[in-house]
C-alpha cells in the first residue's frame, strides 16, 4: 500500500506531461487538416475565377512520415527516462502509455492516410477531394491543377469554349447562362455585325451600340452607310453588301441579282405581263376597252413625261409609273439590253409620237425592275386609266391614289397568295416568259418573297395619298366590296365609312 502511495505521484506526473505532449501533437496536427488538402486559391473577378491549388512543401506521404518518426522519437526518449529510474517507479503505468501512444500511432497512420487504393469505404477526409468531378470529361479531378467555375470544377485542359470547342487559357473569359468561351467567340456571336462592310458595328458616343435596320429585310447595317453614297438597290432597297456587286441600270439606279433573276427590260417583254393584268380587270367585271399603249421606258424619259404631265399626282422621290393623258414625245426602249460586266449593254431606244386618243394617252413604266414589281404598277397605271375612262373626276390625290394602290395590292395577292380574295391569277397568262420562272414552271421562293416585300411597301408607305390614302381605300373594300366602294366614290368622291 505504501508502495502504492509512493509512486502514484510520480506516475501521475509522467502521464500528464507525455498526455500533454500528445495533445499537442495532435492539436497541431488538426490545425494543419482543418483546410483541405489541395484547395484552390480564387483568382479573377466576380464569377469568372481561375482557382490553382497551393503550394505544398511536403506532400500527404511526406507528411505521415514526419509524423511516425517524431512520435517514436517521443516514445523512445520516454522509455530512456523510465530506464533510469528505480524499477518501482519505472513499471508503474508504463505499459498503458505505450499502448495508448503507439495505439494513436497506428491511429494515424491508419485513418488520416490510407493506403494510395483505398477501398470505397475509405473514410470521408480521403474522399472530400476524390469526390469533386471534371465538368468537362466527368472524370475525377486529382491532386493537380485545376478550374473552378459557378460551382463547377474543370481540368484545364477541359475547359473549353463553347463556340470553337478549343480550350481556354486566358485569364479572362464570357460566360452565357452555364457555357464558357473565348471573349473573342463571344464577341463574334453576340455583337453585331454590319452586313454591309461586314466589320462589328461600333459604338457612338454613349458607348451602345448603334445600327440602322431594314424593317422588312431586317438588314443591319452602320449608321455612316446611309451618307456614304453606297448603293441601294431601286427594287427591294436593300443596300449593297462589300462581297457582291449591284448591277448597274445605266440611269443611276443599281439592282440587286436576286431582282435581276426576274427584271424585264425591253417593252417587248412586258407586252405579255401588260395584257395579262388588263385580263385581271377584266375578271373583275372592269375591262379596259380602250386600247392604251404601253412603254417601258428609262428614268430620265419617265421624267420629262412628268414634267409635260399637267394633271396627276406623282410619288416623289422616285415615280416609277405614270398614266399620260396628254400628247407627248416619248423614247422607250426597243431592244433587250445583254448583261455585261457590272451592268447592262446594248440598250436600243426608239422615239415614239403618242397622240390622244380618248383620256389616256400611254401607260409608261421604268424599266429594269422585277416582274412582280413592274405588275404591281401597271396594275396601279390602269386603275388611272379605268378611272378616267369611266368618268371619275375631280378626285382627291388620297382617293384616286388610295383606291389605286388597292387595286396594285390585290393584282400582288393573287400572285403571291392565290385565292386570297378570290381574285383571278395572272401566272398563268405569263409563265412563258423566261425572266419570270424557273425552270419547273413556278415562281421562286425569292420572287414571292419580293412579292411580299412590294405588298410590305404598300400597307407601310408613309405618305398622304399612298399610304393613308390606300389604308382608308382598303378598310372600305374590305368592309363593302370593291364595285360598292367604287359606286360611292363614284357619288360622293370619297370612300364610305
């Protein structure tokens, strides 16, 4: 018992400072697991981060090392201190702290670094950074270098560009919804591009970006293009793209080569179109009896047969049709231009004395222009002719040229969209001609969709007559009936409401 009391002191005392030493070790030791190994370090500003591992001056294994030798050199020096001591002393309690100490040994070495394969139920600590997956290949993301991302990890050489599919390696880089690219991709696909001289529309002086827009072809293109004399085509108004080349009508207008695919140029040509739209009138019980001469002639004829003109109401800037009702000198042209380089060649006109006859002299239409286009005014210049020959007089500019229009958009409808107001086509009259079809006997998706542009131009014009005059002329025939609206014109010299 005595023996007892003696050496409990001692034993104490021992077990404190070696328990005390272990506490030290391991608080040390949970200080340095308390990050995880192989964290990144966040790079970049706001969600766009390049996240690299820090450096380690001992890796996992180094690191166990260290530690197994340092506990045994703490065991060893342990048991060279009870050696010198009286063998009471020395074996009291001596066992149990070599059990408790290499048993925390084998603790260590067991559950804080398994072995490289560890099995799957290895303990969590091990899988925390096996568990993190490569957005990219889906693979597991080791102890090397990688990205981080919105919460998604990447091998860096999986960090790829949603466009161009090459990998990203600079340190700053677009993000759309859950995709990466290359700033210089996302550029490309999202900022505007001018379609005129192809270059990425700039900023003005706000720092938007700033484009003008073709309401119907939804070009875009720079604002500087509408002041820089570049060319636009006198049919679909589309401007001229850098890659392709407008051709020239030789009077200053330029035509684009899808409204060259079905241009007519010589009076010859439309002779055919002019007699199938008179058949259209005629299908609607307003046949034209008078034999009215049709020209097809160049801008600057059309011009001076303006300025002789003492009646009518002309669109400006540009009129492309005109119903003479006065005697007139008048050059149209002869002969079918050719094709030559960037325009066309060979143009024959003729002089030709027009007399008058009855209240229309002539029809005279440009020439050059898309046959769905040069329909649209011939059916627009016999509405005129029609009028005058039946004796509407004294008519407002908005209601002749509003009932006029109508007549032009419904000739448009039965061509593009046959059977729209059950009006009689003229497609078939004029199938033969080689500048209208293709060669399975139809109109091209690209003529309809001129058709639909010219249509687009009527319900849209924004002048007095034409366009207001045509919205109101068409409420009433859409509401009456042609021949009823005609009628109260007709009486009243305006359109019923």
């Amino acid at each position: 018992m005595s023996s007892s009391s003696v050496n409990q002191p001692f034993t104490f005392e021992r077990k404190s400072r070696f328990m005390r030493w272990l506490s030290k070790l391991f608080k040390g030791g949970s200080a340095n697991r308390s990050v995880p190994a192989g964290r990144p370090q966040f790079f970049g500003e706001e969600d766009n981060m390049v996240r690299r591992p820090p450096l380690r001056p001992l890796d996992d294994h180094s690191r166990a090392s260290k530690e197994k030798e340092e506990l045994d050199r703490s065991v060893a020096r342990s048991l060279a201190k009870d050696s010198k001591r009286p063998n009471g002393q020395r074996r009291q309690g001596t066992g149990k702290d070599e059990d408790l100490a290499r048993s925390l040994h084998d603790n260590i070495n067991s559950s804080s670094y398994p072995p490289p394969h560890a099995p799957s139920h290895a303990p969590r600590d091990y899988n925390a950074r096996g568990c993190r997956k490569c957005s990219g290949c889906h693979g597991d993301i080791g102890s090397g270098n990688y990205l981080g991302c919105m919460g998604t990890f990447f091998h860096p050489e999986c960090f790829l560009c949603h466009a161009c599919g090459l990998q990203i390696t600079e340190y700053e880089f677009s993000l759309s919804g859950n995709n990466s690219y290359h700033k210089s991709c996302f550029k490309e696909l999202t900022h505007p591009k001018c379609e005129v001289c192809h270059q990425f529309i700039p900023t003005n002086g706000a720092g938007l970006i700033e484009y003008r827009c073709h309401p119907f072809w939804s070009q875009k293109y720079c604002p500087s293009h509408e002041n820089d004399n570049t060319k636009r085509c006198c049919s679909c108004e589309r401007l001229e793209s850098c890659n392709t080349r407008y051709v020239s009508l030789g009077d200053g207008r330029s035509l684009c080569l899808e409204c060259t695919e079905s241009a007519i140029v010589d009076t010859g040509d439309c002779q055919q179109l002019y007699h199938a739209i008179r058949d259209f009138y005629e299908g609607m019980n307003m046949a034209i009896d008078q034999q009215v001469p049709m020209l097809l002639v160049e801008r600057q004829a059309l011009n001076e047969a303006i300025e002789g003109e003492k009646h009518g109401f002309h669109h400006m800037p540009e009129t492309r049709g005109l119903c003479l009702s006065e005697e007139q000198t008048v050059t149209s042209i002869l002969k079918r231009p050719r094709m030559g380089g960037r325009g066309l060649i060979g143009i024959r006109t003729q002089p030709q004395k027009l007399t008058r006859k009855c209240e229309v002299t002539a029809i005279l239409v440009l020439y050059g222009l898309p046959r769905l286009l040069t329909g649209a005014i011939l059916a627009h210049e016999l509405m005129h002719a029609w009028l005058r020959l039946k004796g509407f007089r004294n008519l407002s500019p908005e209601v002749e040229e509003g009932i006029c229009q109508v007549l032009s958009q419904m000739w448009l409808e039965s061509e593009v969209m046959p059977g729209s107001r059950n009006m009689p086509s003229t497609s078939t009259a004029s199938s033969s001609s080689t500048w209208s079809y293709s060669k399975k006997g139809g109109k091209s998706g690209v003529e309809n969709k001129l058709g639909e542009f010219f249509m687009h131009q009527i319900a849209h014009d924004a002048s007095p007559a034409y366009g207001a005059g045509f919205r109101a002329a068409n409420a009433a025939v859409n509401k009456y009936g042609l021949r009823r609206t005609l009628d109260h014109i007709r009486l009243t010299g305006s359109f019923p409401v």
